[in-house]
C-alpha cells in the first residue's frame, strides 16, 4: 500500500486560516485567554499607530512561559488536541487558538517566551 502525503501547502493553509471570521476584538481575547490558562497576573496589550499601512500589536504577559518544546507544539496547528491532559483553568481545547485568531488579522506571528528556570 503506498503512503500519501497529504500536507496542504503551507500558504495555502495559512490564507484559508485567515478567513475564520475572527473579529479583531475576539482575536485579541482569544490569544488573552492563552495569558489567562498560563497563570499570567499583568497583561498587556499594546497598539501601535499604523506604520507603512501595518498595524503593529503586542501581547505582553507574566505567565509560566513556554519552553523551546513547548513552543514547538503552541505553534503547530493542533498543539496537543481536544483529547490531551489539561490544567482546570487551560481555557484552550483544539490547539488552534493562537495561529488562526493570529492568522486572521496578520500575516507575521513573532512569539517570546521564557521560563522562570531561562536565564535572563
């Protein structure tokens, strides 16, 4: 039996990820919400004026962070799924959040993260 790969192209998922219908408001919620599940006690959401027609938006938190592995999975599509083990106060469910409510008002996604164990 032969094996298909059938990943989509990437600009192609990405372009039908941005046609959700994510409202601005409920975009910027969506990706709180992921401050909110990582313990975070000061959030920030900063906006800056249009630059070269390009809004400019960063979501700035104190939570418990990620580490490299971790990282590797928020961002891939699915993270780890309806059916992985979860805190009681993880709001997420799909692993979709943070790339389809990003995708949806943007075409870059940059994400810092540290531990409290990272060096500074």
């Amino acid at each position: 039996m032969d094996v298909i790969n059938l990943s989509p192209p990437a600009s192609s998922l990405i372009e039908s990820i941005r046609s959700i219908g994510y409202s601005f408001d409920t975009a910027i919620a969506d990706i709180v919400d992921n401050s909110i599940s990582a313990l975070a006690k000061n959030i920030e959401v900063n906006i800056s004026p249009p630059e070269n027609g390009n809004l400019s938006v960063a979501i700035l938190d104190d939570g418990t962070g990620m580490t490299r592995d971790e990282l590797v999975i928020a961002m891939s599509l699915g993270g780890k799924g309806p059916r992985a083990k979860r805190d009681a106060g993880d709001l997420g469910r799909f692993g979709l959040g943070l790339k389809t409510a990003s995708f949806s008002q943007a075409k870059k996604l940059l994400v810092i993260t540290k531990t409290k164990n990272d060096a500074n």
